[in-house]
C-alpha cells in the first residue's frame, strides 16, 4: 500500500508540473540579461571578500541555482562541473564522502552556514541536508590549516544556506516558493516548500523539503537496492539591529530513513556488503551569530562571532543476521559538538607600507561520541568507542597589498599567516592524547596588469586523528571457522593513544588570465592552473594483522589498529577554463593528481584518475531558454597496488533545459536527462556501479 500510495502521489505531482508548464507556455517571452560566471566571489579562502579570479590559489564558488545543477537531489550533485572534488559512494545519499586533491573526507573540513560537521564515520557520510535548501557553495582546494586548523589538509568545503533575501523582491514583506522534482533512475520525487518574512529590521526564511525514493537503475542493467525516506529542513532569521550590527539565528534538521547494507557504499549483492539495515540518520545544527561591520572603527572593521551546536546520530536496525549480529539489534552513533568562533577583521594603511588587512580570531569546539550495540553483552559499540575531544586554535594573518613596488607595476600582494592548536582527547576507560600544532602559510601573487595573476604559496597542514581512529575497541570483522582454532576467529580493534596527526607541507605555483572583448563585445575569458607539490607525513591507515597462518588470507584471529604511515608524496595539476557571451557559456575542468608512498614507492590508495569535465550553455534569449550539455570523463585507474582496485575509463554525457520566463520570473522548469548513453561504469572508491540514464523534470514558483 505504501508504494501504491506513493506511485499515486508521484503521478499526480508529475501531471500537475505538465499542466503548470503548458498554461504559462502561452505568455510572451522577453529577451533577457546574461549573467556572467566567471566572477566569482569567495570570502572563506581568505577570510576578506574578493573574486576568486584574485586568490593566490584556486578556489571556486557553485551558485546551486545554476542551470545545469537544477536537478540536483545529493550534494554530491552540486559538484559535476568541478573535477577537483571528487565522491565515493553509491546512487544512495547515505555514504558519500568527497575527496581533494587524493585527500579523502576526513582531511576536508566541512562547513555549514560557518559551522563545523565534525561526524565522521567510515560508511555514513559527510553531508545532511537536502541541496535545495542550498544558496551557494565556497570550495577551497588545497591546505588551509592556518586559518581553519585541523582537517582542512585537501581544502574546505563550505555550505551556505538559503535567506530570506533569496526568496524576497526589495520592497516585498513576505513571500513563498513551492517546488517539486521527479527522476526516473530511483522514482524520486522531492516536494520543497519555502516561506520568508520581512518586518521592519527583522527578516526569517523556514524551508522544509520532503524526498522520496527507491531501487536505482544501473547503468546497461540491474539496480541497486535502496529505500529512502528523507525530510530535510531550515530555519534562518535575522535582526539587523543597526546599519552595522546583525544577531543570526540559524537551525538545520535532516532526518533519513533508509534501508540499505551497512556499508551503503557497496553493492547489497556484493559478497563484502554485510548485513542488511534499517537506518536512521538524524542530525541538526544550531547557531547563534553577531556581526558587526564599520569600515570606519580604529579596529572592529568587520567582527563575528558565533557559538553553535551540532549533532548527528546514525541508528541501525539489524535486518538480515550476520556472524556479528543477529536480526532485531541496534547499533548507534551519537557525536555532539559544542563550538564558538571568534573572528574579526582590521584595515590598515600605512603611508609607504602598503593596505593591510589582519585577520585573526580564536576558535573552541568540544566533541562527545557516545556507540552502543544491543548485541553485545556490555551494550558497548565495536569499533564506536566512547570518548570526547577538545580543541582551542588562534590564528593570524595580513594580507598585504602593493599597488606599487618599486619599479614593478601593477598590484603585488603577500598573505602570511599562521595558526596554533592545542588537543587532547580521552576515552571512559582511561586511554588519553594532548597535542599541539602550528601551521603557518604564505601566499604571494603579482598582477603586473588587471588581466594576468602570477602567484605561488608555501603552507603547512595538519589533521588531528578523530576519537573512532584513536580509541576504537570491539571486533573488527569475524570469519566462520568450519574447523575451530585453525580458520577462523575474530579480529579486535585494539585503541592506539599514541597516534599522531597527519601532517603536509605544499609547495604550489599557478597563473590566471581573464579578458574581455575578445572575440565580441561583453564576451569575458578566464583561465587559472596551478601546479602542487605535496610532502605528507604520518598518514592515518589501519594496519590489520592476523595471527593465523600467512596462508590463509585474514585468517583467525588478530588486531585492526590505526597507525601513521611515515611518508608520502602527492603531485598535481588543477586546471579551470571559461568563456562567457550574452548566449553562450562554455566551461571546462581538469585535474591529475599521483601519489606514492615515499618508504615503499607504492601508489596511494585514495588517488582518483585524471579528470576532465565540460560544460556548454546556449541560451535561446528570446524564448527565456536556457539549454546545455555537460559531460564527465576520466582516464583508466591503473596506477594500484591492487589489481582489483584498477578501474575502466570512462565518458558521461547531460544534457538540460531551464524555461525562466521573464513576464512571469516567478515561474521555472527544469528538465534533463542524467547518463544520456546509460554508460555502465564504476567511480574509484565506489563498491557499484553508478546510476544510469536519467530523465528529470522540476518546477518552481514564487509567490
């Protein structure tokens, strides 16, 4: 009755968006204005407001309104056109972790509205929220420790949600969107609804999203298992009490109930996959923020401050029995986080010295893990240990800026920076950590002309191991024993207190340019590249060790414990390339990156093959139609250790459509088609094979 019920409601849906479109067909169409990509703004790679064109470094930042990410329904989705980040996972929302520059989730900081995700779970992912509860995302690729300390050894991903200033004209008091969105590959259907609010100083947006869905379709043939029911929610006011000062209040929920292996990285058919589970996933964030904002005080140019509270907690119900579990018993995860940052921003400009502007705050966040499993005899979670974590950074940095240096033209600017951290760490039964790290930084870039960016930086990284890596007890996995003492047995994780945090120092060098009138008038060409140099130390890896005959592969018995590998080295090209007119935009991406053990000369296992990504927008002005195409094709993975590791290349193709009309902007149609050649192929890290040919289709309308 509950597929019956839903088959229904997804027909209805569909027939309403078709009749929507085909009564506002008939309205005349006016020509509208282009709006150019190519500038960008980023205020998370530097802390200052600026385009990402100026950056020592390469950044980017995704409007999740663009045209070919409408039929976004996974954050993963709103990445397509960055070849740089990269996922492992499934067609599934549970599992997907994003990957910079061969660092993998635990090395990439993960922001929320400025607010840390610091869950982190081998399987269960990284991301809870829907992004159509998305305004914009900042990528940062590449070490940003000195501002943002540990984990942001591959860069920072940083989400910003929706305001009521997205859905609100100036002069308008209140207003409202409805949406909904329909993909055949799994028969998701996704019903947004938004509301905002203005009265005099103060102004609130509350936005709710309901999904819906089931089995994948693979690409060539067969399907995934998947059962997922998702509510996804926000709520952000603002009380702008002067013309400088603003409080925040800000509240995420997300909510997943998904039916799915363990792992849902892997296949339910894959003899890895392990048991069956009905899993809960349930996270919010809360947070609280002052801002205030006076290019004219002596030192509080633009102050915030802001305290939060996060938590996630990931429930799974035993549906299919294994050695380890037997139907009916729960296994949970719970992380809270408690955190204030303090940040603030002071212009200087002394006369012959160059513009300064210091940035610099404090920043205090405490985690609490708490596992459990029904199954065990001391209610205790294997391999979720029991335990909390401290952490207390300062950092500091000028950026300083020369609009003349001696005979040399042009603007020259260098950006030193460095940040302290101080750690410690403890489990309930007596197991402890407490260190320290600095991580400095300094980037330069030379613009001899408005349209030429030279720029090199030096920096140091760090990620501090997170409590399941330090603390984790219980058992690993087991293997059947059909002659007992000899084959099988159990393996123990075994806590290692003595486990260091990753570290990195990268050497990078790049150029950008950017012209406009090239070819017509207004048209505007941007290139950027960079070139990196990664020296790593202390690498995180479990070490699992058997004490049964060398044999016998993972044989009886034995130990998982996490211990750092001592060397290795990365290297790599970022590529980004753009071309904007009044009708046509063309985007491309390419990013390489190898990596080895420096001890043994072995291939990294977390590197992704070389990436290239496309992107064509013609837009019809007269019709208000935006059309494209975008396509994904990476290069055979042969450079494993493993052979089973090695991945086929391969070619994906997009194509879109948006109809934005501009006698009634309040109304837009999406439609696609994901996978066009319903290409069957296999992403590095992931235990499927992806999605096949999608069709979707998406209306939204403001009123």
């Amino acid at each position: 009755m509950r597929r019956a019920n839903r088959f229904a409601c997804r027909q209805l849906m569909l027939a309403g968006t078709v009749l929507l479109s085909g009564l506002t067909l008939t309205g005349q169409a006016k020509a509208q204005e282009s709006v150019t990509r190519l500038d960008t703004v980023t205020v998370v790679a530097t802390k200052s407001e600026q385009p990402t064109f100026n950056v020592p470094g390469m950044v980017n930042t995704i409007d999740a309104e663009d045209p070919s990410l409408a039929g976004a329904t996974t954050l993963s989705d709103l990445f397509l056109n960055t070849p740089s980040v990269q996922f492992s996972g499934t067609g599934r929302r549970n599992g997907q972790v994003p990957s910079i520059r061969g660092f993998s989730s635990d090395s990439i900081l993960v922001q929320f509205d400025g607010v840390r995700q610091n869950y982190q779970s081998g399987h269960d992912g990284r991301f809870f929220i829907d992004p159509s509860l998305v305004k914009q995302v900042e990528v940062v690729r590449g070490p940003s420790s000195s501002l943002y300390g540990s984990g942001a050894l591959g860069g920072v991903i940083a989400f910003e949600t929706l305001q009521a200033e997205d859905i609100l004209q100036p002069g308008q008091n209140y207003g409202a969107e409805i949406s909904a969105g329909y993909e055949t590959v799994n028969n998701n259907l996704n019903e947004t609804i938004k509301g905002a609010a203005r009265y005099n100083n103060f102004d609130v947006l509350v936005a709710l999203t309901k999904a819906d869905s089931g089995d994948i379709d693979l690409g060539g043939s067969g399907e995934l298992p998947a059962e997922e029911d998702l509510w996804s929610g926000i709520a952000n006011a603002n009380w702008y009490i002067d013309e400088n000062q603003t409080i925040e209040f800000g509240l995420i929920g997300y909510s997943l109930d998904a039916e799915e292996p363990n792992n849902p990285q892997v296949s339910a058919t894959d003899s890895t996959a392990g048991d069956t589970v009905d899993k809960d996933t349930d996270s919010v964030t809360a947070r609280v923020g002052y801002g205030y904002e006076n290019r004219d005080h002596a030192f509080l140019n633009n102050f915030s401050a802001q305290a939060y509270y996060t938590n996630t907690k990931v429930e799974e119900t035993i549906l299919v029995a294994t050695a380890l579990s037997n139907v009916g018993d729960v296994i949970n995860r719970d992380l809270d986080t408690f955190g204030f940052n303090v940040d603030n921003q002071t212009y200087f400009e002394p006369a012959g010295f160059g513009d300064h502007i210091f940035s610099y705050g404090a920043e205090y966040y405490h985690d609490r893990q708490d596992g459990g499993d029904t199954g065990n005899a001391n209610g205790s979670g294997d391999g979720i240990p029991d335990a909390n974590a401290d952490t207390f950074g300062l950092y500091l940095q000028d950026e300083i800026i020369f609009s003349e240096l001696g005979e040399f033209p042009g603007e020259f600017t260098v950006i030193p920076g460095v940040r302290f951290d101080h750690f410690e760490s403890e489990d309930t039964i007596g197991n402890s950590q407490e260190e320290s790290q600095v991580s400095p930084k300094v980037a330069v870039s030379y613009k001899p002309q408005p349209w030429l960016n030279l720029f090199g930086s030096y920096a140091e990284a760090f990620r501090a191991p997170n409590l399941t890596e330090i603390y984790s007890t219980g058992t690993h996995f087991s293997i059947p024993d059909p002659f007992p003492g000899f084959f099988g047995g159990v393996n123990q994780f075994v806590p290692n207190p003595n486990l260091r945090p990753e570290s990195t120092e990268t050497f990078e060098i790049g150029a950008g340019l950017k012209f406009e009138d090239v070819f017509q008038q207004n048209d505007r060409f941007q290139v950027k590249g960079t070139r990196y140099f990664i020296d790593a130390e202390d690498f995180i890896d479990l070490d699992v060790v058997s004490t049964g005959p060398s044999f016998i592969p993972r044989a009886c018995c034995g130990t998982s414990t996490n211990v750092n590998v001592p060397e290795a080295e990365l290297q790599g090209w970022d590529i980004e390339l753009g071309y904007d007119t009044e009708r046509w935009k063309f985007g491309l991406g390419y990013a390489e990156t190898d990596g080895r053990d420096k001890t043994n000369g072995e291939h990294l296992t977390n590197i992704v093959p070389p990436t290239l990504t496309t992107n064509v927008e013609y837009r019809f002005l007269e019709q208000d139609v935006t059309t494209g195409w975008r396509g994904r094709f990476a290069k055979n993975q042969d450079d494993v250790n493993d052979p089973a590791d090695a991945r086929d290349g391969y070619g994906v193709h997009d194509i879109y459509v948006r109809w934005q009309p501009q006698d009634i902007q309040s109304l837009s149609v999406n439609a696609g088609v994901e996978n066009v050649f319903d290409k069957n192929y296999e992403t590095v890290f992931a235990g499927s094979r992806e999605p096949g040919r999608n069709f979707t289709l998406g209306a939204s309308w403001k009123f």
